[in-house]
C-alpha cells in the first residue's frame, strides 16, 4: 500500500457522518498476536453480537498499536471480520486512539469502514451525541498530552510513516517502554478525563451525552447537564486478564446502556 495517496491520519476522518439508528459501540480492545483470548472474543462478538445491530462504532485502540496501513499483514484475520461485515451493508465506523493513532484512510477503504475524527458530534436515535476515544481530556497528565499533540501532528506523522516498517517498530518499542515506565508514576486521578474539559465540549457541540473509551473505567457518570459514558475495555490475556469485555449499546428510549459479556 502506498501511504503518499492518504493524507496523515491527523488530517484523515469524517467531521460529519449520516445518523446512527442503533449502534453497538466498543473500545480499548488493545488487539495484537500476543493476545490469543482477547482476539477470539473479538472474533465471538463479531459473529454473534455485531450482527445484531445495523453499525458498529469502534472508538479507538482496536490494536495494541499501528504503525501504518501498510505495515500489519499479521492483523489480516481481523481486517478480513471488518470487511466482510461491512460487506453485509451493515457500518463499520472506526475512530483512531492513542494505541492506533496511525490508523487512516487506507486501513478505512480497505475494510469499506468509515473513519471518524476525534471527537466527532453523532445523531444517535435522533440525540446528539459527542464521540471521542477520551484521551484528548486526560489534561492533568501533561507528560502524555505532550506526546498526543506530537503523535497527532500531520508533518510528524508523514516522518514517521516515511520510515521503513522496521524503523516504525523500533520507534513503537520505544513509545510503549516510555509509557509503561511513565504509568507507574501516576494516579488514576492524573490518568482520568477532566470533568470540566468535558462539559465544555459537550456544551460546544450541543450534545447532552457523551460517550467515550481510554480510561478503561466503564461508568455512567449523570450529570444536571449532561451524561458521560465510558465504554467497557477488553482484558482477557495475561496478568491482567480478567475476563472483561463490553460494549455500550442503546435502548429503544435512546437511552445508553453498559453491557459486559
């Protein structure tokens, strides 16, 4: 795949989609090979849960992480579930994250998805609705949103997908070996969204709900103003394997709910 024919996944995405009728949304999956339980859960949801709703919205950190469109032919089995349920005329409707933030238009025309910018302002069963992966309010973690505005910088992200797919990898280590070092320092407090920050999104889009992942601390949060929901992450392999899965669907009222499977 050529990466030059796309613009850089910072530019990439739709600021306006047509309406959802009823969605079934998920998050935080953190899809990689090392990760056997959690990839066949996916593939269990995708064959007897997504089916059952006419879109799918995936917002953010599918993958443990992405290093271009072109470089993952290792995530075919799951690129191959997308696109054959978007083949079905069901939509596919995918958000990069923070894990993924180089997914971009060529990964979207591949699995015939659409691919949303963050955050986006969604009708929801004729509610509107804020979308975002979550991260861009975690602003009391000042070391990390210094790397999201360099991850997400359009000239940086065209250097780094220049590199070889190698390079991209070793870049990737480096990234995650960082991150890991540097989450042993903080609290869930400096990890969390900043309720204010968004309020202020929720009132700027015009939105009484907002739905969101990243924290991994699924939750409805009912405010005088407005509601925020978390989506349920996926922790099925490893230390931290819990056997937790989830998703966030809604009722006929357009009302939210969690459910964990």
């Amino acid at each position: 795949m050529d990466l030059s024919q796309f613009p850089p996944p910072a530019l990439a995405g739709r600021t306006q989609v047509e309406p959802l009728t009823n969605p079934v949304i998920i998050s935080d999956l953190h899809l990689s090979a090392t990760k056997p339980k959690t990839i066949m859960a996916f593939v269990r949801f995708m064959k007897t849960v997504a089916p059952r709703y006419p879109e799918l919205v995936i917002l953010g950190d599918l993958f443990d992480y992405w290093l271009g469109d072109d470089a993952h032919p290792e995530a075919q089995p799951v690129t191959a579930l997308l696109k054959l349920h978007a083949a079905t005329g069901r939509r596919v409707l995918v958000m990069p994250g923070n894990r993924d933030f180089a997914l971009g238009e060529g990964f979207a025309q591949m699995i015939g998805a659409e691919l949303l910018r963050d955050p986006i302002t969604v009708d929801i069963k004729g509610r509107k609705v804020l979308l975002a992966h979550g991260d861009i309010w975690c602003l009391r973690d000042a070391g990390y949103q210094k790397f999201r505005s360099l991850s997400h910088d359009p000239d940086w992200q065209r250097m780094m997908l220049s590199k070889t797919v190698a390079e991209r990898l070793e870049l990737a280590q480096e990234i995650k070996s960082q991150s890991a070092t540097e989450k042993t320092q903080k609290t869930m407090a400096d990890m969390d969204v900043v309720e204010a920050a968004v309020a202020d999104a929720a009132k700027a889009a015009g939105a009484d709900l907002v739905i969101h992942g990243h924290t991994h601390r699924p939750a409805a949060h009912i405010f005088d103003s407005y509601e925020r929901w978390v989506v349920p992450d996926w922790k099925l392999d490893g230390a931290e394997g819990a056997g937790k899965s989830g998703c966030i669907t809604f009722l006929e009222s357009g009302r939210p709910q969690i459910q964990m499977f």
